[in-house]
C-alpha cells in the first residue's frame, strides 16, 4: 500500500482499504462488506455514518469550522449543557482538547497543581496513551524503554489488589489514575469492591481519583459510565474515542474545585473546543440518550458474551471470555494473528489485545442479526485455527 511509503511503520496494518461505513458495517474499495467488531478502536461507537452526527456535522461546517475557546460559541454551549446532563455528579468542569492522551495530559496537571504534589500511581496492566505523560502511566514495557526518562513520580499497583494499592500510596501521592474496566491489556473486570476501596483509599490521603473512561464509558458497558456498575465517583474523569461520533475529540471532566486552581494560560488547547466536534458530541449524547443504545448494548453484549461462552466448552483454543456490555475479550491459548486475517477474508473485522486476546468494541448499534453472523463467523474460524494446530 502507497500508505505505508509516507506513515512509516507505526501502526499494525490490515491488508484491507475501508472506502465507506454504515452501523456496524464497513465496506471496502472492492465493495466487499464487512460486519466490524473493531469500531476503529472504539470510536465508532454510535456507528458509522450516524445520521444525528452526520446531519450536525453538516448543519454547522456550513457556519463556521473554527471558533477558539477565546471567544465564545453557542455551539459549545450547548455541547456543554448535554456533557454534564449525562456526567456523573459532581464533575461539573471540563477542559476540552482532542484525544485520549490529551485527556490524560490534562488530568494530570490539573492534580498535581490541585495537590501540591507530584507522586503518581497507576495500575500493572494500565493504558493510558503514548504521549510523555501518558506514557508515563502506562504499563506495557515495551511502549515506555524506548523513552525514558519519562515523568518522574510514576508507581505501579496491582489491578483489583487494595493491599498493594496502600502499600504504594505515600506522602508525595497526588492521584491514582486507572480504567474502571482495562482494555488494551486485555479485557480486565475489577473484583467487585475494587473500585470503591480506591476510593477509600483516596479519601482517606487526601490523594485524587482520576477514571480513565476513554474506552470503557459512554454506555459501551450498557451504563453511561463503567464505573457506574460499582457505583463510584472520581474527582477527575478522562473521555476521548467516541465522545463526537468519530470526529476527533477529548474531555477532561473535574469537580470545579480543581479546575479552579488553574491559572490563564496554564493550559489550553488550539483546537479544544472545536464548534464541528462540540456539534457532533451534542448529537452524539443524544444518540446515546434518546436511540436506546445503552439498552442495546445491554442485549446484545449478553447474546455476545453468552455465545463466546458457549464457544468455550466447544473450543479448547478459548482460555477465558471476560467483559461487560460491548466490551469484550477472548483469551486464547495461541496468538490472534492468522484469526484476524481470516476474520478479513470471511467479512469480519476484529481487534485484538497483545497477541492472544480477540478484543470486540463493535458500534452500539449492532444488531442482533450482525451478532449471530459474527459468532457463526468466529466458530467458523476457531475451527479450522484448531485443525492446523491439531489441537
């Protein structure tokens, strides 16, 4: 591909050209279709080609593309006013930027300026973004050697494991940052009582929450956000992905005592804030609030997780299915690899986690039809993975 001349070799590419998407289909410049299970990462979260998003879109590019947070704009207004109907309370400030890692970035400024303090606590298995800071919290080895020295000040803890986490918190510690459900290591569900032991854990050291809800919010859980199914709160939440139906964007979610601290011009963002993003986000909250998405993800993360599950008395290649909603893993006892390049060749686009784990992020409006054909598809595929390994 002519691409790959110019982007150099930093994505894990498919030898497969996308020219057009609607739902939870993809179709490529041969008109092939494809049922995609791999929603760009998470990102197409309320479908490709979604009509609110689309329409919005449209609406305001014929206004005006561009309006710096320097000046004001009733479509960021009313992105605002949506954002918080939905945000879990007492986040009542954001700061708008353009990803995930920016998400992080802010975040974690805005917690050691609000502490006074500079230790940071992450989680083994963690994945929060490639940029320095990012980077600097996430877990896997092999993103972060490269780099250093990153941030100073990063600790690592044991998922789902309190008495680690205590042991690792001390005087210097500002905040404790962590995805409610892991992704990129893999699919991780906390132990129940996790979630509200961090808390704890927080407010007894006057230390900081910070919820990574970059992939696992937004109803991807079948709740607007993970953290909901253990009913905890953060002080600072981090969004991204499919916050503006595809359009690139990132939210930083705070209580307003810690955005308070910040000076003018401490931090900021050129495209923060974006009229074409805020529009597309208003439309994307009210796909999520008012198309019954959350529901569907419900139905059709349980037809999911229960035909996998089913899969795994079948198929001896499947270590373990894990997951909540439409955010699924399957470990598998070999790599992925040839699984995903014969999901291509049957119409099924996947993605993966490391190299055994299949991860599904397919859009939230996914059928039930799409969800039989892809579990029809997969056994399909298992099977004849297990005969050329004669397992």
């Amino acid at each position: 591909m002519s691409e790959d001349q110019y982007l150099g070799n930093l994505y894990q590419r498919f030898p497969v050209v996308i020219e057009k998407g609607l739902g939870s289909h993809v179709w490529d410049s041969n008109g092939k279709e494809y049922i995609d299970c791999m929603g760009g990462y998470g990102v197409a979260l309320v479908g490709h080609r979604n009509e609110r998003v689309v329409n919005a879109i449209k609406s305001q590019i014929e206004k005006i593309i561009t309006v710096h947070s320097s000046l004001y704009s009733k479509t960021r207004e009313e992105f605002l006013e949506n954002l918080f109907k939905i945000a879990p309370k007492g986040l009542t400030q954001v700061h708008l930027n353009n990803s995930g890692a920016e998400s992080v970035e802010a975040a974690i400024k805005f917690a050691r300026k609000f502490t006074s303090k500079k230790g940071m606590i992450a989680m083994k298995g963690s994945y929060h973004g490639k940029s320095m800071g990012a980077l600097s919290l996430t877990f896997n080895p092999k993103y972060r050697e490269s780099f250093k020295p990153l941030v100073e000040g990063a600790k690592f803890s044991a998922y789902g494991d309190l008495d680690a986490l205590r042991d690792s918190v001390d005087e210097d510690t500002a905040f404790i940052i962590l995805e409610p459900i892991q992704g990129e290591s893999g699919i991780h569900v906390p132990p129940d009582g996790f979630l509200q032991g961090v808390r704890k854990i927080c407010d007894e050291n006057e230390i900081l929450l910070i919820f990574d809800e970059i992939q696992s919010g937004l109803g991807r859980t079948g709740r607007m956000w993970a953290s909901e199914h253990w009913e905890t709160t953060p002080d600072i939440m981090c969004l991204a992905k499919g916050i503006a139906g595809g359009i690139p964007m990132g939210a930083t979610l705070v209580k307003s005592d810690i955005l308070s601290v910040m000076k003018k011009g401490e931090h900021s963002s050129t495209f923060g804030g974006n009229p074409v993003s805020c529009a597309a986000g208003t439309a994307t909250i009210q796909a999520l609030t008012q198309d019954n998405l959350l529901k569907n993800a419900v139905m059709m993360g349980e037809k999911l997780f229960q035909g996998l599950t089913e899969m795994k008395s079948k198929h001896s290649i499947i270590r373990e299915v894990r997951g909540k909603g439409l955010m699924i893993g399957v470990e598998l006892k070999f790599e992925v690899k040839d699984i995903l390049l014969e999901g291509i060749k049957n119409g099924l686009l996947l993605l993966y986690s490391g190299r055994n784990i299949l991860r599904f992020l397919p859009p939230l409006v996914i059928s039930d039809e799409d969800v039989t054909n892809t579990l029809q598809i997969l056994d399909k595929l298992l099977t004849n993975e297990e005969g050329r390994k004669n397992v």
